[in-house]
C-alpha cells in the first residue's frame, strides 16, 4: 500500500468512525426525542420514513470504518495480527476494534429486526390508544442507541490511547 493510499484509508477511516458516533449522538438526543414528543401517526410516520434512512447511514458509515480499521491494522502489522499482542497500541487497536466490529455486527444482524419489530408493535398499540404501552415500546427502542454511543465513545477512546502510543 503507497503512502498516499495509507493516507486515504486513515482519512476515510476517521472520518466513517466519528460520523458514526455522531450520527447515534444526533439519533440519541434529536430523533429519539422527537419520536417520544410525538404523537399518534406521526410517530409511526417518523420510524417508517426517518429510521430507514438513519439505519442505512449507519450500515455505511460503520461498515468503512470497520473496514478500512481491519486494512490499516493489517497493514500495520504486516499481516501478523499477533503481533498486535506486543505493545499497548495493538492492544488499544484489537480492543477497540473488536469492540466497533461487535457493534456493527450487532447492527447488521440484530438492531435492524428488532427496530421493524419494534415499528409494528408501535403501530398495533397505536390502534389501542394505550399510552403506557407506547412508552416502555419507545423506551425499548431507545435501548439500542444509547448502548451503541457507548461502546462508539470508548472505541474511539481506544482509538486516541492507541494513537498516543504509535
């Protein structure tokens, strides 16, 4: 890999990373309270139109940060990923990486399903008008975001430790 392409990948890999979290900060404390201030149609209206377009930005955002992260440690470690095991940044590194692949894992495999499922129970309990309901619905869905912006703070904490440590 060129310099110039190494530049390229760390750019594009910084950039995806803290899009990333800022995106689930905006969800977190912009959408998410918005939804709950909603309501009837519109929050239905807002997790139909708004979510699907959110999730597929963080499917793309996350998935260039996992990947170029995985093509720099490689690349770094000459393709030796132990030897990532001999110094505080590869520890740093495996950490936080392993920590941001999980989460977009989570986010492919789990976060999607639960999200529709989430949407369609909202709007069966819509119909029954029953507002306790709505809010522990919207609470769940909640759970999700917050959880993800922690794990996204602490992977880019490592990410910074491992930079000090390079």
């Amino acid at each position: 890999m060129s310099t110039e392409l190494l530049l390229v990948a760390r750019i594009l890999h910084v950039i995806a990373g803290v899009s990333w979290l800022g995106e689930v900060v905006t969800i977190n404390f912009v959408l998410l309270p918005a939804l709950f201030k909603a309501r009837g149609d519109d929050r239905l209206v807002l997790l139909s139109t708004v979510f699907p377009y959110v999730f597929r930005l963080a499917t793309a955002l996350g998935g260039i940060a996992v990947a170029s992260g995985l093509a720099l440690f490689l690349w770094y470690t000459r393709l030796d990923p132990l030897a990532a095991l001999r110094s505080h940044w590869g520890w740093y590194i495996l950490i936080g990486g392993t920590l941001g692949a999980l989460l977009f894992a989570f986010h492919l495999f789990q976060e999607s399903g639960a999200e529709r499922s989430v949407a369609a129970h909202l709007a069966f309990v819509l119909d029954s008008d029953d507002t306790g309901q709505v809010q522990a619905l919207l609470k769940h869905l909640a759970l999700f975001p917050r959880l993800g912006m922690l794990v996204l703070i602490a992977v880019i904490i490592l990410m910074i430790s491992a930079a000090h440590f390079a």
